[in-house]
C-alpha cells in the first residue's frame, strides 16, 4: 500500500512538471512558422562541400602551397643590375712628376650592366659590361679623354657536391611534396566531412522517428488512461486505481519532450555541417529530412575494401609523403658529404680607346715652363665597342677548385639523422597500415552486427505489440490488472526505439565503413 502511495505521489510530481514545462517549451520555439528546408542526404552533403567552414579552411592551404612552390622556383630567376657613376676628384699637386702644377683634376663616368643567375644544374653565371670616360688634367696621361670598355663572362659549375642536388633543388622537391600533402589533408576533410553529414542527417532521422514512437506510447498511455476513467464512472475501477494510469501519460509525456529536445540538438550538429553562419536564417530555419532511414542489408566484401584502404586512406598518403620527403633529405645530405669540387671558366674581352697624346716633350726651362703634347689618334665609343664584341683582346681563365672538411663534417651528421628519420617514417607507415587493416575490419564487423541487431529488434518489436495486445484483451476480460498492461505498454516502446536505433545505427555503420577506406575515422 505505501508503494502503491509512493508511486501515485512520483506519477502526480511528473504530471504537474509535464504540464508546466510544456507550454513554457512549445513558447520557446517562437510564435513565427519558422523556414523549413527539406534535404535529402545528398543534398546535405553537397551544401557541406560548398559552405562548411572546415573545408573552406582547407581549400586554401594548397593555394598557399601553389605560392610556396612558386617562391621555391625564384631561386632560378636571372637577376639584373645597373648602375651609373660619375665622379670627379681634385687633388694637390706635391711634387714636379705630379704630371700638373697646382692640382690634378680627374673625372670619371662609369655606367655598368650585368647579368648573374642560379641554373637548375648547380651552376652559377654572370654576364657583365662595364665602360667608363676618364679625363685628367695630369699631363702625363696618354689618353685624354680615356674610354674603356670590358665584357665579363664567367661561370662556376659544380662537379661533386651541389651537381644533382643542392639546397634550392632540395627545398623545390619538398614543396612539391609539402602542395601533394594538401590535397591529401583537403580530401581528407571532405570526406571526413562527408561522413559527419550522413552521420548527423541519420541521426536527425532517428531522433523524428524517436519522437513518433514516444508519441504512439503517449498516445497507447491516453488511451488507456480514458478507459480507466469511464470504468472509474461506471463503477468497476476505483478512484485510486486511475492514478497508475495517469502517472503512465505523465512518464510518456516526459519521454515526448525530451525525444523533442533531442531532434533540435541533432538538428543543430546538421545545420553546423551543412549551412553558413553568415545565413541570416542560419539559427531560425528547420531541417526536414526527406529520407527516412531506409534498411537494405548489403554484403561487404572487408579483403577488397582492406585492399582498397592500403591505397587510398588518406593516412596512408600522407605518410607515404613524409617517406617521400625524407628521401629527398637523405639524397641532399648524402651529396652534401662529398667533396667540394668546382670548375670555373672566365672569359673577359677589354678595349680603351679615346683621344691618344703624344709622348712628353722636353721640358722648357724657366718659369711658366710646360709640357708640350699633340694629338696622335681619336678613337670614339663605337670602335671602343667593336673591339669587345669582335675579341680584339681577349682574355680566357679556367681553374679548378676542390675543397674537403677533415674530421666528422655537418653535412655527415645531418645525413645520419636524415636516414634515422627515414627508417622512423618506413616504421610508422607499416604501424598505420596496421592500423588501417584493424580499422576496416572492425567496421565491417559493425555493419554485419548492426544489420543482425535490425532483425532481433524488429523481431521483438513485433513479439512486444502481440503482449500488448494480448495484456489489453486480458484486462478488458477482468482477469487482469493494469500494471501489467502499463508494462507491456513501455516493453513496446523500449522494442519501437531499439528498432529505430539499430536501424539509424545500421546507416550510420555503413556510412563509417565507406568513410573508413577513404580516411581514418575522427
């Protein structure tokens, strides 16, 4: 009897809560039609590759890679320079060979071009072309004005060490790799993305066939509760055997709102997934699933997919890429130990030219002595210039410079450890692949468990509604009580809800069992 008194009290404290907070919950959803959007799970998942923010993260970094490499081919750019100068420069004349009597004026105007580059080979040129105008006031200058003019041309090529590789290479070839490691990472967010949508769509579709079933309970509760009250009327029920009744309508409107709550949760996952916050309506509109959640058993093959896992899992990739770029570390290193071998060839055309004077002639005695000088030839910039470009005078250098560090160098060092770090990634790529294989079997396990768990829960969803039927006709005949109809009752929406889930979870095992070939589940 005071059990009985206890549970009448609980069921009351749930009546009066569910009565309380309703109108409060139903208010809190706003008075306005919110907009609804229908989605089917495709086109779920194709608003999440256009507007998740998580994949419009991704999208730029092989952008930002694009520039990275672009900035590695820079190092090869040829590099030109110019320059004029003009200087004119007086000095004393402190002694009788000064070459003038108080001072010495001398100018000079120099213009200079050149050319100098990085070749992918290793090697390095420049080109060079400088020419100047000198006059002087020193009497002993034999051209005046002078006019010079050279054309340099030297290249040094390494012959060892920076002959296949070199630091420019080396860091060209891992930008490369560094650009195929984000596209790697972006397909990984779009499928991990992928999978989150279909999860999350799945999940919405459960929790609105979730709030079905409570409300057939609810329903089932009323039901019951009604007939109750006209036999309470009529006079074969007692007054205090309605209360069970009651507390049973008071429990399923409870379980109502919180299935309600849970479809605006898994709502808003979806919604995160699949829409822009910069969407004015983005918190307002609802989600109308158009699919329900379909249970079509399907066989798997788990070898094929493994096969399939090894060589697309974006995990996979990307240590295979750390491999890769290990190796070009390896490679770099390695020619950085050998010896430092260059050859190096010069080439240099000069000509002068100008206003020619004659020698010095004697000195006249007395004061206000001077040296008197003639004109002998004239030659202008023009023939100055032919004269370089014909190899009037040329000049040629080769040489050859070899160079050897004694003891343990850096670059031995950083070889060593650069080969460490490759046998440490060749190690971690075979742990993934292990992992990757565990994976993939674990997930078909879940899709052939669930499909199994689908067929027990419909089988006991079905043996549930025949108690319930069996119970309700036992306690129409009188030869039963009510507790054993409210038990059949929650029997029966317990199976609908463990139908629903191992249904949802049915979708969603293969869903992850797609997703798990292509990358690692987070």
């Amino acid at each position: 009897m005071r059990q009985s008194m206890l549970r009448a009290t609980a069921a009351l404290a749930i009546l009066s809560i569910a009565v309380v907070w309703s109108p409060l919950y139903a208010q809190t959803q706003g008075s306005a039609p919110a907009p609804v959007k229908r989605l089917s799970v495709d086109d779920a998942v194709r608003l999440a590759l256009e507007q998740n923010l998580g994949i419009q993260i991704d999208r730029l970094a092989p952008q930002i890679q694009d520039i990275t490499v672009a900035q590695a081919r820079t190092y090869w750019v040829p590099n030109a320079s110019a320059g004029l100068t003009n200087v004119s420069q007086n000095t004393p004349a402190t002694s009788a060979l000064a070459g003038g009597q108080n001072k010495i004026t001398d100018t000079r105007f120099t213009s200079s071009f050149g050319v100098d580059q990085i070749l992918p080979t290793g090697a390095n040129y420049s080109i060079g072309w400088n020419n100047y105008r000198a006059t002087s006031t020193n009497l002993f200058n034999n051209f005046n004005p002078l006019i010079n003019s050279n054309l340099v041309l030297s290249l040094t090529q390494p012959l060892l060490r920076n002959f296949k590789v070199d630091n420019y290479r080396q860091q060209l070839e891992a930008s490369r790799k560094d650009r195929d490691r984000a596209d790697v990472q972006l397909r990984s967010t779009v499928q991990a993305t992928t999978r989150n949508v279909k999860n999350a769509y799945w999940d919405l579709a459960y929790q609105i066939d979730n709030l079905t079933a409570q409300q057939q309970s609810l329903d089932l509760a009323k039901r019951l509760l009604a007939d109750n009250e006209k036999r309470v009327q009529i006079g074969t029920m007692a007054p205090i055997d309605i209360v069970e009744a009651q507390s049973e309508v008071a429990r399923n409107e409870e379980s109502v709102i919180v299935a309600e709550a849970g479809i605006k949760q898994a709502e808003d996952r979806l919604r995160a997934l699949v829409f822009n916050p910069s969407n004015p309506d983005f918190w307002t509109q609802t989600i109308e699933p158009t699919e329900s959640m379909p249970f079509t058993p399907q066989a798997i093959d788990v070898d094929a997919a493994i096969r399939k896992a090894l060589t697309t899992r974006t995990d996979v990739q990307l240590a295979k890429n750390d491999i890769d770029k290990n190796d070009i570390s390896v490679r770099y290193f390695r020619n950085q130990a050998l010896p430092d071998v260059s050859a190096q060839v010069t080439y240099q055309s000069n000509a002068a030219g100008g206003t020619q004077l004659s020698s010095v002639g004697g000195l006249l005695t007395g004061t206000g002595g001077s040296l008197e000088r003639t004109v002998v030839s004239q030659q202008g910039f023009g023939s100055v210039l032919g004269n370089v470009l014909t190899n009037a005078f040329p000049t040629w250098t080769f040489g050859l410079q070899v160079s050897y560090p004694i003891g343990v160098s850096t670059q031995e060092t950083s070889l060593a450890r650069a080969q460490l770090q490759k046998t440490q990634a060749e190690t971690q790529l075979r742990n993934i692949e292990l992992s990757v294989t565990t994976q993939v079997r674990d997930a078909g396990r879940q899709v052939q468990t669930n499909q199994k768990r689908v067929d027990s829960a419909r089988a006991a969803r079905a043996l549930a509604e025949r108690r319930l039927d069996a119970e309700e006709k036992k306690f129409a005949a009188g030869i039963q009580i009510s507790f054993f109809v409210f038990q059949a009752q929650r029997d029966l929406s317990q199976a609908r809800t463990n139908e629903i889930r191992a249904i949802a979870d049915y979708n969603k095992s293969l869903v992850d069992f797609e997703a798990v070939q292509e990358t690692a589940l987070r």
